[in-house]
C-alpha cells in the first residue's frame, strides 16, 4: 500500500519510518525543507528505548512529484488541515483511501469539504514522539491506535490499513464507534495537552503532584459532561484512561509543549477550545477549560508580537 504521510512532524515521522521498515513504500512530506532535507542526505533518525537507528525514508517538501497514493495519512495541525487537503489531492486516485489520525476536533468536516466521504476514514492513535530536531525524534509512548468508517461498518479496507499498522507493531484494532473514540481521545488530550504544556513537565510529571491531577480531573469533567449532552458514548472511567496514557507516555513531551516550546501556534482550538465552544452552543459553563484556553492563546499572541 503505497503511502503518504502529509505533515513530517514527530508523529508523521513516527508512523512514517516504522512503516517503511516493513518493506511498504512510504512518503513523508511536510513544508519544513530543513527537516526533509535532513531524512534525504542522512535518513530519519528514530530513538526508541535508549538506542537511535537511522532508517531511510522518502521524503519531499511538494507532494506533486510523488505520483498517485493509495493511503495518504494526516498528521498536520488542525490549523493546517484544509491547505493540506488541497494540496494533497494531486495524490489521489479512484480508490485512494484519506485517514487522519490528527489530535482534536474538526479534522472529519475540513477534510470532507474536498473530499468524497466514502474515502475518508477516521482513527485516533496513543503514540507518542517528541521532535528532536531536523530529520530526528524520539518516540516516547506506546500506546493502541484504532481506525474506523465514518459510517461505523467494519470493511476490508479498513482491515487492510490496521494489519499495515500492525506489521510494524503499531497495535491497531478496527472499531464500529470511532467517533465515540475521537471524543475519548480528546479527553485524553483535554487532560494533558495544555497543562503539561504551560507548566514546562513532560507527560508523567502530572502525576507527580495533587494539584495537577485536581487540575487535570476538572478538565476532564467539565469535556465528558459536553460528551454526554452530545450523546457520546463515553466507555469505562475516562479518568482511568487519561492517567494510563500519562504513565504510557511519561518520557514525552506533548505535541502542545513542543509547540510552545519552538513559539509555534498551538491546537488549543480544536482540543480544550473545542470544549469551551461546544460548551457555549450548549450553554454551559466549562470555566477551566475557558481558562487554560485563554492562558495559551495569551502565550501565543506573545510570540506574534516578538
């Protein structure tokens, strides 16, 4: 299955060099010319467990000269989704296949304005990477990944992408609610994303204290309590969820710390901020989720202003 992966961060370069291990022909593009000229002259370095192998991977910053696909994965920020589409359907083909597993809210219904929907599938993954530098990252969380119809039919297609995935140990399962699965995620990221973000920690660090974790469970609540009013089926104590997929990624610094870290924009709108909007359709009051909203998007009109 001819692949390309759209947005060469650390997750892209994630899924991107493990799946070229497997013999599959796999492309990563992404506008950064200095991370992609890196993957080309020296391949993609990727640190698991202490050791670093480098593997070589294709890489382009124009997705034009790649031919056809017969997967092309996101891994963009939400912010960048709708430009990413448009410039990746130069790749497709009758029967191309548009997954993204991208954080947050949103993704379905930019993607779907310029896609057929019966092309699109959906999935959510608890890996996790951290961006060392050009054309090097860390990975630093393992966790499942599942992928889904938007219809909630379990097809071959689908079986095919998720046994790719698990050729390269990447644990994946098919599932029949994966839009249930997006909110559980987003929980996940409603949890931890920003807090870790503004207090500098890596992941695991969360857990180190009662006040994070008072911080992190009002964070949660207020979201579920916008699942539930939505009708989403929320399985099992999501707070249980949020405190594994911590300990599971203790070594990683989260996408939304790293954002800030390198002063780039961050997905707060489609994470907590997604919370706070739907909260305001709603018409109930999610006033931790509006303040750690507020506090990053102080944060990045600073760097703007720098």
């Amino acid at each position: 299955m001819k692949t390309v992966i759209i947005g060469a961060g650390a997750m892209g370069s994630l899924f991107g060099g493990h799946l070229t291990l497997s013999g599959e022909e796999v492309w990563l593009v992404d506008v950064w010319k200095e991370h992609i000229d890196a993957i080309r002259s020296k391949g993609l370095a990727i640190e698991e467990k202490g050791e670093t192998r480098n593997i070589s991977v294709n890489a382009a910053t124009d997705a034009r000269s790649i031919g056809k696909a017969d997967l092309v994965l996101y891994f963009v920020k939400t912010y960048h989704t709708e430009k990413a589409v448009k410039d990746s359907l130069v790749l497709e083909k009758e029967d191309t296949l548009f997954l993204t597993l991208q954080n947050g809210l949103g993704n379905e219904e930019i993607i779907c304005k310029q896609v057929d929907r019966k092309k699109v599938i959906l999935g959510v993954t608890g890996q996790g990477a951290t961006l060392l530098g050009p054309g090097s990252i860390r990975h630093a969380g393992w966790g499942k990944t599942s992928v889904g119809e938007l219809d909630g039919k379990i097809t071959d297609r689908l079986n095919r992408v998720a046994q790719m995935f698990r050729k390269v140990e990447i644990e994946t399962d098919v599932s029949f609610r994966i839009h249930d699965l997006v909110w559980e995620k987003l929980l996940v990221n409603v949890g931890i994303n920003a807090l870790a973000a503004l207090l500098e920690f890596k992941n695991g660090q969360l857990l180190d204290h009662p006040e994070t974790l008072r911080l992190m469970e009002a964070l949660v609540n207020e979201a579920i309590e916008i699942a539930k009013k939505k009708g989403i089926r929320i399985e099992g104590n999501p707070m249980d969820r949020v405190k594994a997929v911590v300990e599971a990624t203790r070594e990683n610094r989260c996408s939304m710390g790293q954002d800030l870290d390198y002063k780039r924009k961050t997905e707060i709108d489609a994470i907590n901020g997604a919370v706070v909007k739907e909260a305001k359709r709603l018409g109930i009051s999610v006033p931790y989720n509006l303040m750690i909203t507020d506090l990053i998007k102080v944060i990045e009109k600073g760097f703007h202003q720098g």
